[in-house]
C-alpha cells in the first residue's frame, strides 16, 4: 500500500512536473489537475488523502476550490500554496479550512513531510471515528476447548492473508459479530476504520443511503451531502451483519462496488473510487434464497468466497463453563458485584439447555441470576430462562446429521429442560438404537416422565440412551424414590415411583401391592 493518494492542483506545469516527481519517489500515488473543474472531477472519483493546491487557477483560487472540497469530503487534508504570501492570505487560508500554507518556491523535503503527517492525521481522526461505536477492545472468539471451536479458530486464521470477502454463517446470538471484529483486528487492515452495518428491517432506500450516501435534494430531507458507510470504511472493513435481508436493488449496486470499487452516491452522476474488503455475516440459508429469488446469484458467489460457519451454543456444551466464566467477570464489574461465582448445580443446569438464543441468550440469563441472586453465589433458584424463546422438539440443521439415538437423547434433554428438570445426559449411548422414540403425548401436569412409557421400559430406555440414575434413596423402603446423576429432585418424577427392581407403582400404596414384572412381547426393549 502506497503512503497516500495526493492531489496536485497547479497551472504551472513545470512547478507541477516537480512535486509529483518527488512525492513519487517517497512512496505517494499522484494525481494531477491544472484548474480547478478537473481537480473536482479527480478528488470526487479517485479520492485523494492530501490536496496540496496553488493558490491561482485559470478558472478560481484555492478557496473556491476548499470549500467545494470541504462539502464533498471534511476529512480532505489540504496544503495551499503561494507565490503571493502575506500574513493576511495565511490566516484567510487556515479560517476557512485549509490544514496548511506555504510560499513559494517550497522545500520539497518540507512539503512531503507535512503531506505525510497529515494523512495520517487525517486516518487516525477516521479509524476513531468509525470504531467509536464498536468499542476498542476485541473479544476473543474462540473461548472453549472444543473440537468445533478450535476448527473454526484453525479456518479463520487462514482467512486472515486474503482480502477475499468473507461470508460467516450461524444462528442468531453465536458471535458472529464478534468474529467480524476478530478477522479486522488481525488482519492487513488494522489499523484501518472497522464499519457495521445491520441491514434487517431497513428500507430500500435508507439501506442504499447509509451504504453509499447522498447528494444535496437526492429525495426528500436531503437537505445537505452526505458520504456514506462506504466511504467512511475505505481502505478498512465493512462489515454487513444479516446481508440475506439486503433489498435487491441495493444488492445491485453492493456488487459493483465490490468488483469495480466504484460507486455513486445518490443524486450523483460521477462515481467515487473506494478500497473496502467486505465481511458478512447471515442466520439464513442464502442458497435458498437465490433458488427462491429473493437474492442475487452472482453477489452470493461474490461474498460467499471464504465460508465460515460459528457453531451454535448447544453444538458445545463443554464450553458453557469457561464462556459463563468469562461473562460473570464482566457482569460482576458492570454491575458492581464483585466476587460473585457460580453454583456447580446451577453450572451443570446452564450445561443442559438448548439455549436458542446462543451466547447472547446466555449472557442474558447470567445478568438476571446476578441480579436476582441474594448473595455472591448464582444458585439454581436465581436462573431465569427465556421460555417460548424455541420449541424444544425444534430440530436445527446440526440435529439433522445426528443419529436416532443422539436426537433421542436431545429430544428427552430439551422436554426435561423446559419442565425445569435438572437431569443429566451422562454420555453418548453404548449401543444403537433399535426402536424410534415414542411420541411425547403429555399427560395432564407429568409431561417429562411421560417422555418414555412407564414402569421398567422407561426406566430401562433411559438407562440404554445414556441418562444414569444414582443409588437409590433408602427413606422409603422397599420402594424408594429415584434419583439422577445430577441431582434430579424426587418431585421432578411427580410422585412416580420404581421398586428395588424398576418396576411402576404409579399411585399404588404399600410394599404387599407390587405389581408383578410385565412380560414383554415384542416391546420397546426388545427387538421384534
């Protein structure tokens, strides 16, 4: 990357010829101008950093052209020059916006400096100002030991040399966001300007005015220019969270200005030159949307050249523990709750649960335990979780890959959860399974127990999926209540109860009335 694109405006073609030829050799890229109309042309469609400008021009002087060149962009440095110097032209110069004046003839040496300090002046006043929002400090991604984190953690990193656009995939509250920020702040762009911009639920036309700006009377309300989003990002990122919700006209002209780097803004008739490497960001699937024609073919090609995919939360579950870590640290200093743990009841409760709002859901149940909590400990009672936020029986595209026994197991998990059960699945099943599941009909205020049939073949299907009861209780001999690895509590089984050898008692009253084990034929543990 050059040291700037610096605009030189001049009549005098030999004074001209000199500075290009300098700023050249000390690394700038130079365009040229000998009045002022073609200086507005050039510093509209390429963009100049720095505008070093004589003060006489066949056509106007140099503040006619600043203040042209302040509407269009207020971040233009600009030097003007002068063989006519008074005290009373400077200070002229510098009120009206000029960053800097100089008589002739210039030191060159000095001129290139000065150039040079002002551009970057000029990127550190825009990578403030873009980043201003977003916040200073990046978050790592990749929290966890998992094997899906650390393989998207590997992909990522190898994203990091290219300047490709980038498309991250995931459901809603997986930090994709945060990924985004992750691959700017390691990447060739740094110490470039970081720019978001949400495009769910926005209009056609405010979507393509954020995007690429406004001139003066471009519709209604445009009462003065705007620059847009582009321009605010250039040589930097922009990052497009939800791009499957982008309006077809507007992804028309977000290709453009991916493959051309041009663009115009609205109102206007001559294009502006931008550098921006594009990440995006989406919870749907954009290939079905370019089958139902709701999103362009050839933009999904372009943006979908380096895939990422962020695994939902409940594709994780050991990672829960460092991610709940990480997050009361923040809580506990955002509300002022110094010191403040987690109950490793209420840990292995969060371990469980499907979380269909992801991190962020998670996050949000945290802030409610530390609030609602009475002491430093978030015990299991200080847990509220967002109900009717996803259908438990809702199978995502992850559950599709699994086998009958993993989406049993998943199935029997998630209804326990919403019934507010703490029971554990202790494992994957040590055998296939050989019959479907039987379908969860409910009944009355027991729908959790009902998940399985009654009396030995639910107590033994649970056992075969992985769900492993502790010794059981001896306070009510010979038929005890059961209880679960994770300390399910004995009225989670709604008064349900197992004899020594696992057979249902239901509401039956007193050792003498057992029933007698079933005889099975052709049941649910046993194959036909």
């Amino acid at each position: 990357m050059s040291s700037g694109r610096v605009l030189i405006v001049d009549d005098e073609p030999t004074s001209r010829i000199t500075v290009r030829d300098f700023l050249q050799m000390r690394g700038f890229e130079v365009l040229e101008a000998q009045n002022c109309a073609v200086a507005r042309e050039l510093q509209v469609g390429e963009r100049p950093e720095a505008a070093v400008v004589d003060y006489a021009l066949p056509d106007g002087n140099a503040f006619d052209l600043l203040k042209v060149f302040r509407e269009s962009d207020p971040g233009l440095a600009v030097v003007i020059l002068t063989g006519y110097g008074t005290i009373d032209l400077a200070v002229r110069a510098i009120r009206q916006g000029a960053d800097h004046f100089m008589t002739k003839p210039v030191a060159l040496d000095t001129l290139a400096t000065l150039v040079e300090r002002l551009i970057e002046a000029r990127r550190d006043r825009r990578h403030m100002r873009a980043t201003k929002l977003t916040g200073s400090r990046v978050i790592d991604p990749f929290v966890g030991t998992s094997r899906v984190i650390r393989e998207l953690a590997e992909e990522a990193r190898r994203v990091l040399a290219s300047e490709s656009p980038v498309l991250i995939r995931g459901e809603t509250g997986s930090g994709k966001g945060t990924l985004a920020q992750w691959i700017h702040a390691h990447g060739s762009r740094a110490s470039e300007p970081f720019v978001d911009l949400n495009c769910a639920g926005l209009s056609r036309e405010l979507l393509e005015s954020e995007l690429f700006g406004h001139e003066k009377g471009a519709f209604t309300g445009a009462v003065t220019s705007k620059p847009g989003l582009f321009e605010a990002a250039d040589r930097g990122t922009m990052f497009l969270d939800e791009i499957g919700d982008l309006h077809l006209d507007v992804q028309a002209k977000l290709l453009k200005a991916l493959e051309n780097k041009r663009f115009r803004r609205l109102g206007e008739v001559r294009e502006r030159q931008v550098d921006v490497r594009l990440v995006a960001a989406t919870h749907v699937d954009l290939a079905a949307r370019v089958r139902d024609g709701s999103f362009r073919t050839d933009l999904y090609f372009r943006v979908h050249a380096l895939p990422l995919k962020v695994p939902a939360l409940r594709e994780r579950p050991e990672d829960i523990r460092v991610l709940a870590g990480q997050i009361l640290v923040t809580l506990a200093t955002e509300l002022r709750r110094p010191g403040i743990v987690i109950d490793p009841m209420a840990l292995a409760h969060l371990e469980r649960y499907a979380w269909p709002g992801n991190i962020r859901e998670l996050r949000n149940v945290l802030e409610r335990a530390v609030l609602y909590s009475s002491d430093a400990r978030i015990g299991v009672e200080s847990l509220r979780f967002d109900e009717g936020a996803a259908p438990a029986s809702t199978l995502s595209n992850h559950d599709a890959d699994l086998t009958l026994a993993e989406l049993e197991r998943i199935h029997i998990a998630r209804v326990l959860a919403s019934e507010g059960a703490r029971g554990a699945c202790c494992g994957p099943p040590r055998h296939p399974p050989q019959h479907p599941l039987p379908e969860d009909q409910g009944h009355g205020d027991r729908p959790a127990w009902r998940v399985l049939s009654s009396g030995t073949a639910r107590s033994s299907r649970l056992k075969f999926l992985g769900f492993r009861p502790k010794s059981m209780e001896t306070a009510h001999r010979p038929a005890a209540r059961a209880t679960w690895r994770a300390g399910w509590p004995a009225e989670d089984f709604h008064a349900t109860w197992l004899d020594s050898r696992g057979a249902h008692r239901g509401d039956r009253r007193g050792a003498e009335r057992r029933p007698r084990r079933p005889r099975h034929r052709g049941g649910i543990d046993r194959p036909l």
